[in-house]
C-alpha cells in the first residue's frame, strides 16, 4: 500500500507530465531515460578529447559539458514536456577542435560565432518566421551540408588512430602503419561497435569506448588516474572566453552559416523524426508546440558560447528513450540527474584516450551520410551542388569552403539552365559573402 508521500509525488508527477495522457508511467519514463543517457554518454569522452585541439583544458570542458547538459535537458523537460534531451553538436565540435585552429583563428572569436549563429536561431524561434527560413535555403545544399560534414568528422576519426595519415611526398592521404597500439585499439573499437550495432545492443558506443579504453591500460595507451572519483575542476579558465565583435567580421560569415545550418536544421530534423516516431504528428506532417523546442534549442546555444560549449542541439539519441517509450519530460529529467552523478566520477571520462573515442566519431560520420538519399539525383542542378559541398569540404578540409562552393554552384546551375526563379532570393546576397569568404582565401 503507497503511504501518503507516495500518492502525494504521485499525484504531483502525473500533474506535471500528464503521464496518462502520453500513455506512459513513472516506471516506463525512468527505464526511457537510463536508455537516452547509456547512448548518448558517449559525449563525455569525444567532446572533450576534440575541444582540446583548440587549446581548452579537458577537465574543465567537461564539467561545464556536463553543466550544460543537465540545464538545457531540465529545461526541454520542463518547458515543453518532451523527452529530448541536449548536448554539443559534434558537426560544431569538430569545426571549433580542428578546423579553426588551422586557420589560427583565435578561440574567442570561434564561440563568438556560435554566440551569433545561436542568436539568429533565437531570432527565428521567437519571432515566428521559421517556415520563411527553411524556404530561403535549398534542400540539396542543407543536406550536403550535414553530408560533408560527417565526412569530416569521419576522417578526423580515423586521423586520430593513425589509420589515415598525409604523405608528405604526393601531398595525399594514406594508410596509416595498422601495427600501431592506437590503430590496433580502433579496430578493437571499430568492429566491436559493427558487432554491437548489429545485435541491436543499446548503448553499443559508450560499451565500445570503456572497453577500447580498458584494453587500452595493458598497451599504455590509457593512463590512470590515481583517484576515480574526485571534485569537479572548476570552469573559471572558460568562463566568458568570446570575442562576439571579433566574430563580426565580413570573411567570418560563412562560419556563422556553417554552425547554424545543421543546428537550425538539424534540430527541425531530429524533432520531427522523433515526433513521428512517437506518434505526434498531425496529418499535414507538424508537431503541436515545436517552437518551444526550437526557444530552448536556441537559447542554450547561446548560453553555451560564454562557457566554450559548442552549439547546444537537441541529440538524436534522444530516440533511443522514445523507442523504451519515454513520452514526457521526465525522461529527459531522469537523463539529467544520472549525468549530474557522473560529475563526481570526471577522472574516470578523462582517462579515456582520443583513440577510443575514434572509431565513434567514424561512425558517426557515416551516419550522418544518410540523408544524401533524399538528393533528387535525376535533376544535376540539385545533385552536382551536393557532391561539390561533400567532396570540397572533405578534400580541402575546410567545412565553410564546401558550403560557399556549393552555395555558388548552385546559383550558377539554375541561371544557366533556365531555372532561375528556383533561387530564394536571399540566395543572392549571400553568394556576395561566400565570393568574399573565398576570396580571403587566396
């Protein structure tokens, strides 16, 4: 028999997540919400391991991932009563760990651009003109967009184990020496993911990661730490590192662009697939109350950009606990105190070596290579500009130079083919930026 603190939490919950009227329980929501945190928790060790490319401490990245996580999760279940659940994007990961570096770009200004990239999401979210932006920007270059850049964090992968190397002497990339430690531990990593996956084994990452990082120790690719649980290292050398007037100038828009389209139109993705799959889409296809998504997804973004964290989106794996039949907040509540818990366990994240969080992002990048199945491959004018943003953006290493070349092809390819009303006419005026973007280049 429930005594009366029970009936009176019960009461309070089902009041506040109406768990009847998403035909869920408590029970259900919790199992939903260990499901969602077992495949996402990969985060704790890629993200950090690919920020500090940029010169950020790792165990300060991660406190603050970790922060970030359970605020915009609590907030999503709060706000919208949904079970989805927030995290860095890794397409904006990759970019703010590899690519900006490169281009000695300093790292405030690179969080300044996701500052600006969230604040025109939010502009969108709540000013109620998101169908006119989803009209402004061609179906072929958003999708090749998110293409190239699995591509890329692909070979990032597959660079940090060591299995694709540059060969100075033909300037092309090879096969790397496979007799390493790191590249036999990505193989281990590699195939045990393959094997995990098609076995349907939920959280097949996060298993693959701890043990890669395990068979890593007799190696000596992994390091111990001396204790496993510890306080959490404080976020002050993060804190407020941007450079929003920095990010303003003209050659950085394409960046600005490149972090907000698969943000923005990633997020719209997830939601809905999601939605769909739980039953929540009326007939025409929309989802009941997805702006309030959108104004959550948004304005962790940028929170986020004061404290190093890259664009806050809202994560696929979200599904996972939608597929345990989370249908409420509370899962997405439940995700956030289990990640809250890890806080007291950050050394056991940080010895986790980058190689084994490669074979994750290698995956990862291929799947992110579904989408090009929706390009209309009958129709060179939507294809060709496809294939120019995947294939420049893997072969220069450079996501904003993908986008701007497939941006200009396309506009190229309608005028000449006689299908020039085709083109929003915002189109225009960014190809003026992205011709100045290219020009910075030479």
């Amino acid at each position: 028999m429930k005594s009366n603190f029970e009936t009176s939490l019960s009461k309070s919950l089902e009041k506040r997540f109406k768990f009847l009227d998403n035909g869920t329980n408590l029970k259900t929501e919790l199992i939903a919400g260990l499901t969602t945190f077992a495949t996402m928790s990969y985060v704790l060790a890629t993200i950090p391991n690919m920020l500090e490319g940029a010169g950020l401490n790792r165990a300060s990245i991660l406190t603050a991932l970790i922060i970030f996580i359970i605020i915009c999760s609590i907030a999503m279940a709060l706000y919208t009563n949904r079970p989805f659940a927030l995290a860095p994007g890794l397409s904006s990961v990759a970019i703010i760990g590899t690519a900006l570096p490169q281009m000695n770009m300093p790292v405030e200004v690179a969080f300044g651009l996701v500052f600006l990239s969230g604040l025109i999401f939010v502009i969108i979210s709540f000013v109620g003109i998101r169908e006119i932006v989803v009209k402004a920007i061609p179906a072929s270059v958003k999708i090749s967009i998110s293409a190239g850049i699995g591509l890329y964090i692909s070979l990032i992968g597959l660079k940090m184990a060591g299995v694709v190397v540059a060969n100075p002497k033909n300037n092309t990339l090879n096969l790397g020496d496979m007799t390493t430690a790191k590249s036999i531990l990505f193989v281990i990593g590699f195939l045990l993911i393959l094997v995990l996956e098609a076995r349907k084994i939920k959280g097949s990452l996060i298993l693959a990661i701890l043990i890669v990082t395990i068979i890593g120790i007799p190696m000596g690719v992994t390091k111990v730490p001396t204790n496993l649980i510890n306080i959490p290292t404080g976020i002050s050398d993060i804190s407020f590192k941007i450079d929003i007037l920095g990010a303003l100038k003209p050659e950085y828009f394409p960046w600005i662009f490149t972090f907000f389209v698969p943000d923005f139109f990633g997020t719209m993705g997830i939601i809905l697939g999601i939605a769909n799959r739980a039953g929540w889409l009326d007939k025409d296809g929309n989802m009941q109350d997805i702006d309030r998504c959108f104004k959550v997804d948004s304005l962790s973004t940028v929170a986020g950009s004061f404290f190093c964290m890259p664009v806050m989106t809202t994560y696929l794996e979200s599904a996972s606990g939608v597929e345990d039949g989370g249908r409420t907040g509370m899962t997405a509540l439940f995700t956030s105190f289990l990640f809250a818990l890890t806080l007291l366990f950050t050394p056991i994240a940080l010895m986790v070596p980058g190689v084994a969080t490669a074979p994750v992002l290698t995956i990862i990048g291929f799947q992110m290579l579904s989408s090009m199945k929706s390009v209309n491959y009958n129709d060179k004018t939507e294809s060709l500009p496809a294939f120019i943003a995947v294939a420049m953006t893997i072969f220069t290493f450079n996501i904003a130079t993908g986008l701007s070349l497939s941006v200009l092809s396309y506009i190229i390819l309608k005028v000449f083919s006689g299908k020039a009303k085709e083109i929003p006419k915002v189109m225009y005026g960014l190809a003026l930026v992205l011709l100045y973007y290219l020009y910075t280049l030479i």
